[in-house]
DNA sequence: AGGGTGTCCTGGAGGC
DNA sequence: TGCCTCCAGGACACCC
C-alpha cells in the first residue's frame, strides 16, 4: 500500500531510467481504472512526445512531457510500475504499458485491484501544483508544515486527529500507516480532538510524522503485502512499525496491549497508555 | 461548513 | 477442499 515514502522510492527508481525519452505508443489493457482509459486520447497526446521529468507530488507521480499536457499517475492500493523489455510477458494485472524509444524499453503499470488512477491533466506553470492538484496541501517536509501551522489549520476543529493529519488538503502523504505510527511517536491518542492539541503537541506531531517518512524512505518504503520497488526488491520498514497491525499485541515501551479502533472507516492502532 | 459514511476493486484470510 | 463473508486502503461524492 504505497503511501508517500513508497511513492518517493518508485520516482528515485523511474526518474533516470525515463527522464529525456519519447514515448512511442501508450497501450491499456484493461478499459478502466478509476477512470477510463482511452489509448486514442493518450497517443494523440503524446506518441513521440518527451518526457522530460518525473516528480512526486503527496502520493501523485507527475509525468512531465513536453507539450501542454502531463499524465497524473496514483498507485492506489496496490499499483506499480516496472521497466521491462519490450518482448517480456505481460504480468496478469498489468494494465497499462508505455513504449519507450523506439518501442524497445517499456515502462509497465500492474495494479490487482485497479484502485490507482492514470490520467491527463494541464501542465502546469513555473514551479506551481498542476490545477488537478491545487487542493493539496504542504508536503511533510516543506519548511510551511510546521507546529505554527498545524496549531492554527486546527482551531476550533472538532475532527479526530488522526483523521485530520490524514486530510491531505491539510498536509499531503500522511496515510493510515504512517497516521498511526506517528501519533505512536508523538504520544498523542489518535482520539484527541485536533482542535484541543497544545502547540507542544503539534510540534511533536509534526517532529515525529517527518522522522518517520524520513527513515521510511531510507528504508525504501514499507511493505505490507503489496508494495514492490520497480526493481522488484522488497521495502522493509514494516519491521519498524510500533503500533500498526499490531492488536492485542505488547507495546515496545509499556508492554501494554495495543488497541485496535475504527476511525471514520479506518482502522487505527495505538497505545492506550503511551498515547494520551 | 464541517465531519462522517459509502463507493470503487479484488486478493487473501478466516470461518464453517 | 470449497464456498462464503469480510477486510484492506486513498480519493472523492454525497449526506446530515
């Protein structure tokens, strides 16, 4: 389940093996993600186009093409792309394939449960979001997402706040992994309404969420079940996870049980007695 | 308007 | 073994 750190690692991977090359032909195999997905449009679009960047933005992957269009890819649940030679046989949930070159290289998208999304959107101008992604909110690291912000986005705010962090209008990347693990961090109950945190609080939170993405990436992503790099190894920050899918299990610091609860239809782990 | 729920999807786990 | 049900998750539409 890519979350930010996951998405980060597949962008390092692609960038160098996409970054300046044309795209061939764009070919679906499936008529559907969470969009449907029309290889005339694309091909129109971009067929010996190049690509001339690939950014993450929140959990987006932004493919930069010259022209006035870019293609938005979300991996979803359970979404990955790889890069194979042209004759390699097509994984059974491989949906989506970008012919590189001359048709030699192609990047491959898999997705199991087609939850992830591949669409075009307006490039944008200068070093703005795209239109398609003004909604979001600062990235974790971004020197904007800090305990001043947090504590001033949060007033008056009656919203658990795991469900808050998790609002990426709010701060863009927190999924439900990551939410859990860092109020674990933070010793704040997933529970406590957002507008009651403390401005120490909310510089812990804000601490705590952006050690954790950090050593996540340099872990190189967590994987749960679905989560593969492009180059097929495995992340292994889930063996760092403190409270997540760890029910009735003892807390590493208190060895009291941890709780699993359902928090606006996600389920949350955390410490009772750690967590306040 | 803010906060909560339902929907999309399918593989895997668990129950009987 | 096989069938059934439930669950996982991000984004967004929708409801109260």
């Amino acid at each position: 389940m890519p979350e930010l750190p996951e998405v980060e690692t597949v962008q390092r991977a692609l960038a160098p093996h996409i970054d300046g090359q044309l795209i061939h032909k764009i070919s679906f195999f499936t008529p559907r993600l969470r969009q449907e997905l029309k290889e005339d449009d694309f091909n129109q679009t971009f067929q010996n186009k190049k690509i001339t960047a690939l950014i993450r933005r929140s959990k987006y992957l932004i493919f930069q093409i010259e022209g006035t269009q870019w293609i938005l890819s979300h991996l979803g649940m359970t979404g990955s792309w790889r890069i194979v030679a042209k004759d390699e046989k097509r994984l059974k949930h491989e949906h989506i394939s970008l012919a590189l070159n001359e048709g030699d290289q192609e990047l491959r998208y898999c997705d199991p449960r087609r939850f992830g999304e591949f669409r075009i959107i307006k490039a944008a101008q200068d070093d703005q979001d795209p239109q398609a992604l003004s909604h979001l909110g600062p990235e974790p690291f971004w020197n904007e997402y800090n305990a001043t912000y947090l504590f001033a986005a949060s007033r008056k705010k009656t919203k658990p706040v795991k469900n808050f962090i998790m609002d990426p209008s709010v701060v863009c990347g927190i999924g439900n992994i990551y939410a859990s693990e860092s109020l674990f961090r933070a010793g704040i109950s997933p529970l406590r309404k957002i507008g009651k945190l403390r401005r120490v609080d909310c510089e812990a939170l804000v601490k705590q969420s952006r050690i954790i993405l950090q050593s996540a990436i340099e872990a190189g992503g967590t994987t749960i079940i679905d989560f593969q790099a492009p180059d097929g190894s495995e992340g292994w920050f889930h063996r760092q996870l403190n409270v997540y899918g760890r029910k009735d299990e003892a807390c590493f610091k208190c060895q009291t049980p941890i709780k699993k609860i359902t928090q606006a239809g996600r389920s949350s782990f955390y410490c009772p007695r750690c967590q306040k």
